[in-house]
C-alpha cells in the first residue's frame, strides 16, 4: 500500500514544492532518520522481549518490558523536541543558505519536532502489539491512515497551492496522534496487556534491552549514516534542489529491492530453528536452495532497472530528473545487483549471532563513505555522491556471503555454481529479450514499459523452469498443482 501511495503522489508532490522545496522537505525528513540513532536498538529489542514475555505467561516481565522501554522512549522524545526547536530557530546548521529564502521553516521544523516527540513512545505500543501478535490491527489501521493521509494531502495540496512545506508538515503529527490513541488504546483495553507502572520502570530490565540491541545499534546507525547522510551532503555540497535527483532513482531501486528481498524475510527465525537441531547438513542444503530461489528473483531486478528504469523514471516524474539522475540509478543498480547475490546471508549469520562483525564492518564503511560522498560531490557532483554511498552496500554484500559460507564450510566457488551459475541462460534471455524490445520499440509511456516487463519476465520464466530447476522440484510443483486443482474439483462437485 506505501508503494502504490508513493507512486501515486510522488510526482504529485514534486510538482507541488517544487524542487528546493522537496530537496528541503526530504532533507529535513532524512534528519529525522538521524533522530532514530536514539533509539539505540530498543525497538528491534522491545518486540523480542515482548513475545517471549507473553509466551511464558509473565505478566510482571511483560508489565516491566513494556513500562521502563515507554519511560526510556518518552525521554527520547522529549529530547527529539528540543532538537527540532533548537533547528526551528538555526535551519542553515542543516540545509545551508538557501534556508533564508524559504518561508515559515521554523515553523515546519516545530511541527516536526513535535511528530519526532510521539513517534519513540509510538514505537512501544506498535512493538507490544507485535509481540502479542495483533499485526492484523496494526496493518489495519495503517493502511487506513496512509490512504487519509494521500487523499487529504492531495486535496490540501491543491487548494492551497504555496503551502505545500506547512500543509506536510502538519500532516505528519496530526496521523501520528491518531496512530499513537489507536495504539495505546488497543494495548490499554487488551485484558491479556498489563498497563503502564511507574514503579514497574527497572535497571535491570533497561540493561537486558541494552544488551540485546546493541548490534542491532550499530548496524541501525549505519544505516542511517548510508542513507540519511545523502540528502545532507547534496543539499549543502550541491544545492538543495538536487536532492530530488537522488531521492527518485533511489526510491525505484528501494521499491525493487523491497520487492525482491520481502520474500527472504521469514528465513533468519527458519534457520535459527535449524541451528537449534544441530543439522548443519540439512542447514546447509536449505540455505543453498533458498538462495538459489531468491536470486531467481533479486538477479532479474538490476537488469530490468538497467533496460526500463529510466524509461520509467520519465514517464513517473518527469525527463529531467530521468536525465539528471541516471548517473544516481547507474550506481545504485549496481549496488543492487550486489546485494542480490546473497539474498539470504545476512539471515544466516544474524540467527547464529554472528553478525556482530559486519554490523562493524557495514559501519566504518558507511563513515567512510560518507566521507567519500562529500569529496564525490565536490568533484564529481550528483554521481560522485551515488558512487561513494554505493559502496558499504557492495562491501556489505560481499562481507556478510563470505561470513554465511564459513559459517558453513562451503567455498564461494560451490555457492556460486549452485546458485547464480544455474541462473546464467535464464539472465541472458532476460537481458536479450530487453535490448530487442527497446530496439523495436522505444516508447517510454508506463503501459509499454509494463507490458515490455511482463513480456520479459514470463520469458525469463520459462527459461528459469527449463534450465535452473531441478527435476524433482519441477516433479513435486507439478504434483502440488494437480493437487490443489483435484481437490478444488472435489469442493466444485
């Protein structure tokens, strides 16, 4: 549903502030991502506690967890407020000079302080909610508010041209209040909840929460320093309005990155399953195949991005941010098709805890690249920067395959002949098929572009089932077809 949304108002938006203005507006929202460092790794750490809390029927752990992570979290908000206000009266510490020319700027920033307040305790009432597994309430309510959220946003957006800044900003609080009493009200009247007490606030239980989230920590500030950190060293190397440059050819890579990884999520809770039998064997075998279907999917992204991405970044948004930014799309592709060579590992290493190292590694290469990103823009400008932010993801990828393989005693060699070798005709038809349908035909309107993907793909699909899958797999999915379609015979008749 964010996905359609996006697409949706995406160049809605744009066409609306404009380009500084929108540079300024993901900006600002890029420091509020900075402002999720604070968290420091309580929020993956809240659910977990949860969870085990509430499978074990202790309603003082639950009452404990719950308590002192809500105390911890309104602290950081409260903090989060000040921040903003401080930023509300010296905007240029941020975006540069350009912030003089931009009217009530203070006033966005106070707005956002006071959403960035509410979003930390927020997080507590989300993450209990998780953890006793009410998602069905939380998705609800969510995909409810993001369609509020783009219907009012579009009707204000048009009636009170000019205010596009103030109008987003107002916004943001405003759905954060309602998702905050709908959350706390949810968890309030569940019997099976315990409330908040003061006195359930303990150290003991704030360390635990520290212990466990501190490699999450580090690999969350990290991610922050790779992708907060680019909208700041365009919008004060280059000019706020280049932002937009970057922020679009990203947001297509993200969707497709979301898109071809979501299936892998269930895998690290699987394999730390497998890892408590003591089957390494059979661990083994399951982590090769899981890759090897993953990557049916992650490989195939990069290459259509390559042959349709600008095309669609032209019809999506407009010719000159497709122009400007295919540098940015280049470089972000190939950190991509990187990333889709190793689906999975980073779901084996985390469920053996043995994922402190390339938190590590991720972080002193995302300090380093944002290093480079700054020299990158000076020099280079929009491109610079993709290249040098490119690279913890392709270090990254690289770091956490070579740990799952030693984590299991295979070669890369043997990974990569029982995964992406079985793959290459499939790629190929993939990518020639591509290049012939831009050649005959070189329309960039989204219904031809569809329709060249849609082509493309049963092409790649065919030549994956012909080529890449085993025997017995094609012999067991046609087995579960003609199942499934007997027994829908059987509930006809």
């Amino acid at each position: 549903m964010n996905i359609a949304v996006a697409f949706i108002m995406s160049p809605i938006i744009i066409r609306a502030l404009g380009n500084r203005d929108y540079g300024l507006w993901e900006l600002v929202m890029s420091v509020i991502g900075y402002m999720g460092i604070l968290d420091l790794g309580i929020g993956p750490a809240l659910v977990r506690f949860v969870s085990i809390a509430d499978g074990k029927q202790d309603r003082n752990d639950l009452q404990q967890t719950i308590s002192t992570a809500l105390a911890f979290f309104a602290a950081v908000g409260t903090i989060s407020v000040l921040l903003f206000t401080f930023l509300g009266y010296s905007p240029n510490i941020i975006a540069g000079k350009e912030t003089k020319d931009i009217a009530s700027l203070g006033t966005v920033f106070m707005l956002l302080g006071v959403n960035a307040g509410m979003l930390f305790p927020l997080q507590v009432f989300i993450a209990t909610l998780m953890g006793v597994q009410r998602h069905y309430f939380i998705n609800t309510v969510r995909v409810v508010v993001v369609i509020m959220r783009s219907a009012l946003t579009y009707y204000l957006l048009l009636h009170y041209p000019g205010r596009g800044l103030i109008t987003l900003a107002l916004l943001e609080p405003i759905f954060t209040v309602i998702q905050l009493l709908l959350f706390a009200g949810a968890v309030h009247f569940d019997k099976e909840i315990p409330g908040f007490a003061l006195l359930a606030v303990t150290k003991t239980k704030m360390k635990e929460l520290f212990s466990f989230g501190a490699k999450s920590a580090t690999i969350l500030i990290a991610s922050r320093l790779q992708n907060q950190s680019v909208p700041l060293i365009i919008g004060n190397v280059i000019g706020l309005g280049y932002i937009v440059y970057f922020v679009m050819p990203n947001r297509l890579v993200d969707y497709a990155r979301g898109f071809s990884l979501a299936l892998g999520f269930p895998l690290a809770p699987y394999f730390g399953s497998q890892i408590a039998k003591g089957d390494f064997e059979t661990l083994k075998k399951n982590w090769i195949n899981s890759a090897l279907a993953l990557q049916i999917i992650t490989t195939a992204m990069p290459i259509l991005l390559l042959f349709l991405g600008n095309s669609f970044l032209t019809s999506w948004i407009s010719g000159d941010i497709a122009a400007a930014g295919y540098g940015t799309l280049i470089s972000l592709i190939i950190g991509l098709a990187f990333q889709a060579l190793s689906p999975n590992a980073f779901g084996l290493i985390s469920a053996s805890d043995s994922h402190g190292r390339a938190a590590v590694v991720w972080l002193v290469t995302s300090i380093v690249s944002v290093i480079a990103g700054i020299v990158g823009g000076i020099y280079f400008g929009l491109t610079g920067v993709a290249v040098a932010t490119t690279l913890p993801t392709i270090i990254g990828s690289l770091y956490n395959l070579v740990c799952a393989c030693g984590k299991l005693n295979i070669t890369l060699r043997d990974y990569f002949m029982n995964t992406t070798y079985k793959l290459m005709i499939p790629l190929f038809m993939l990518t020639f098929s591509l290049y012939i349908m831009n050649a005959l035909y070189e329309s960039s309107g989204l219904l031809i572009i569809f329709i060249k993907a849609i082509a493309s793909a049963l092409i790649y699909i065919i030549f994956v089932y012909s080529f890449s899958i085993e025997t017995h797999i094609k012999n067991a999915l046609k087995d579960k077809l003609l199942g499934s379609a007997t027994m829908y015979k059987g509930k006809v008749l």
